[in-house]
C-alpha cells in the first residue's frame, strides 16, 4: 500500500471535522464534498462508495420521519406534548429526567433513531407552544438513547454485531451490561441538571399558558390516528422479530412508511424528511468506509495489542478506551466489523474473551455520545433543532457529550474490573 493511499483518506477525514467544527458550511455539504474529493482521488471506486453506504440506515431514517411525519398531521404528537407537559406541572428539571429515563428505557428496545424522533417531536412541540429552548432536552434524549441503547442485544447495531459473531444471546447482554447501563445513566442525568439547570425553567408566561391550555380539540384527524398507531406498533413489533422474519429494520420502516401514506400523502410529508440528514449520512458512509480501506483501523488496533504486551487487563481496558474514542468521531459499525476479527484472534492467547466483547461494546456504544456526529442519534436531534430555529452546534455539543462519555468509560473502566478483573 503506498504512502499515498494510506494518508489521503484520513486527510481528508480529518479535515472534514475541522470545517464541521467551523461551521462555516452546512455539515452535508462538507460531507459530500469530502466523498466527493476521495472519489475523484481513487481512494475509493464507485462501486465500493455505494457498498459502504449503510442502505438500511438510510432506509430506517426515511422511513421513520415519514411514520412521525403522519403522525404529527393528526394532532396526536401535539396531543402527548401537552399531556406530557401538564403532568411534570411545568417543571423543565422534571421534563429532562421524564424524557431522559423515558427514551433510555425505549432505546433498549428499539433503534435509537426511532425512539428520538418520537419523543424528539414530542419535544419540539412542548417548546414550539411554550415558547422554550427545546436544545437541553433534545441533547439529553440524544445522549440517553445511546446510553439505554448499550443495555441490550438489540438496542445498538454494535451489540448485534458483536452478538453474532462471539455468539452471546439477548439474555447474556442484559445481565452482563444493564448494571453498569443502570449505573451510568444517573449519573448522566445529575450532569446534564449541573450544566442545563439555568436553562430549564420555565418562564412565568409559559407556566401561565400551560395552565390555561386545554387537551380538547387537539387531535384534529382521530381516524387517521388510529391508522398511525396501528401501523406504528406493527412496525415496532416486527422490528422485535425481523431476525426471524429475515427482513432489516430499514426494509420493515420503509414498508411501515408506504402502508400509511396509502391514507395520507400531501407533499409536504415528503417536505419534512429531514433529507440534508440522509444525504449528510450517505457522504460521511463514504468517507468512514475510504478509511477503514485505508487500514487505518487495523493499524491503531493492532498497535495498542502490541503496547499491552500479552496483559489480560491492559488489553481490554484499552479496547473500552480506543473503542470510546474513536467511535466518537468515525462510525462504531465498520469499527467494530474490524475490531471483531482482532478480539477473535486474541483467542489464541486468553481463554476468556467474554470481558473484551462487553469492552469493546460499552466504548463503541457510549463513546457515540463524545460528539454530534458520533451517533446517529445525535445528528438526528441536531437536523430537528435547527429546523425549530435552535441549531445544535458542534462545539456545544462536544463540550456536553465529552464529559458523559468520559464518566461513562471511567465508570466502565471500574465496573470491567470490579466485574471481571480483580
């Protein structure tokens, strides 16, 4: 491999989250542009940009926001806002621990992008009425969903990953990580209230017109509810068993999508797709595949075996760290495809590889949270926030996610020795 081959797509990968963090062009410009300089440098062929294109990942997104989109045209999402809103008697710091626990437990059970564009529109309703800044409560959903996500085999794509390949059921994920998850996740919630807890009170004017706010008439299409509904839960119970029907969690939103816009299909449904999201995706699958060709991944990999010197402990706090860090600026998935086969080859030199599978999918699950493009998630929440007229920026992002997600391997790093070490 030359010189040339090698440096070029990481070049180009880091100079694409310097001008992210500039924000001096819109992230899916920046993007594209990346994607498109490697293509035009042959770093990658067109074939191969198109292959590491997470297709189902696209799939999923679209499908989703056309699901929540319907659903927003009845009234029904406006309708929880308010319920939701009323009952915490307009308390923000309640709103945040209300949505924060509400998202980590859905997140263990369903994707993570689906259950913050649920609750994320919910949220942007409570503030579009009340007139309040929805960001805290939308970066809190974004870094909760990651952290609830971790707990099971289904809640993150690395975990179904690592799942299928060291042969761990659903059941091993929940006893081995739910307890440093449940661990975490308070702990999550106490930061968030110290950095947040100037900015969630409620004004007077809002605590007034919540009061004065009635839940009648709010659904405006109650058939067109129930179809939603209906066809919402159908989706959410395949995605449970998409593994026996043989189907992806893309393909069963996009038939979920179709199904209901049988019954409503006005253009701006398709207007609200968050499409700079799905294109931002698309041009970042491709700069992240370009590298992980590069063999950089393997390099660093292999790198920090060597420096641990055949040491058990060494070794797997290393896989949770490096796994952290870079999940939180390249995506975890082609990551934990190469990292996979390295923890397997480790078989020849340590009986048990049990503790380096739950380290490696606590960093590449939690280190998601470091920055705005380290999760799905997190882009998501930031495309919904900037389309309500309050951007989530790079920087601000970083400066929350980087905390959590460093008490998060520090708590990590003492259960794995607590748990498996000592």
């Amino acid at each position: 491999m030359s010189t040339f081959t090698f440096w070029f797509p990481n070049i180009v990968l880091i100079l694409v989250y310097i001008l992210i963090s500039l924000e001096k062009l819109p992230r899916v410009v920046i993007a594209l542009l990346g994607a498109s300089v490697l293509l035009l440098g042959k770093s990658v062929t067109q074939e191969e940009a198109f292959h590491y294109i997470d297709f189902n990942v696209i799939f999923l997104l679209v499908g989703m926001m056309i699901l929540v989109n319907i659903l927003k045209e009845t009234g029904g999402i406006r309708w929880l806002a308010i319920f939701t809103a009323k009952k915490v008697k307009g308390s923000g710091v309640l709103l945040m621990i209300y949505f924060a626990v509400l998202t980590a437990f859905i997140s263990a059970f369903l994707d993570n992008v689906t259950t913050v564009l649920l609750l994320g529109a919910v949220t942007c309703a409570i503030a579009k009425d009340l007139k309040i800044n929805p960001v805290p409560y939308l970066i809190t959903q974004a870094i909760a969903s990651n952290i609830g996500g971790t707990a099971t085999l289904i809640g993150d794509p690395p975990n179904i990953m690592i799942g299928s390949a060291a042969k761990l059921d659903f059941n091993q994920f929940i006893f081995h990580l739910s307890p440093v998850i449940l661990m975490i996740l308070p702990v999550t919630i106490f930061t968030l209230y110290l950095i947040y807890r100037k900015k969630l009170d409620f004004p007077k004017e809002a605590k007034a017109e919540l009061k004065a706010m009635s839940l009648n008439g709010i659904i405006t299409n109650k058939n067109l509810l129930i179809k939603s509904l209906v066809v919402i839960a159908a989706v959410i119970i395949a995605f449970f068993f998409h593994k026996l029907l043989g189907l992806e969690a893309g393909t069963i939103a996009l038939a979920g999508a179709s199904v209901l816009l049988i019954f409503e299909n006005k253009k701006h449904i398709w207007d609200d797709v968050e499409w700079t999201t799905i294109f931002f995706f698309i041009g970042l699958f491709i700069i992240v595949g370009a590298v992980e060709k590069s063999g950089t991944i393997h390099y660093l990999s292999d790198l920090v075996f060597k420096l641990s010197k055949g040491s058990y402990s060494i070794t797997a706090y290393a896989i949770l760290w490096m796994s952290g860090f870079l999940s939180a600026i390249i995506d975890n998935i082609p990551y934990t495809a190469t990292m996979i086969p390295l923890i397997k080859d480790l078989g020849k030199h340590y009986q048990d590889l049990n503790p380096l599978w739950w380290a490696l999918s606590l960093g590449a699950c939690l280190g998601g949270n470091g920055t705005l493009i380290g999760a799905t998630a997190n882009i998501v929440v930031a495309d919904m926030a900037s389309k309500h007229s309050h951007p989530i920026t790079f920087i601000e992002f970083f400066k929350v996610g980087s905390i959590i997600m460093i008490e998060s391997l520090i708590i990590c790093t003492i259960y794995i020795w607590w748990r498996y070490l000592s």
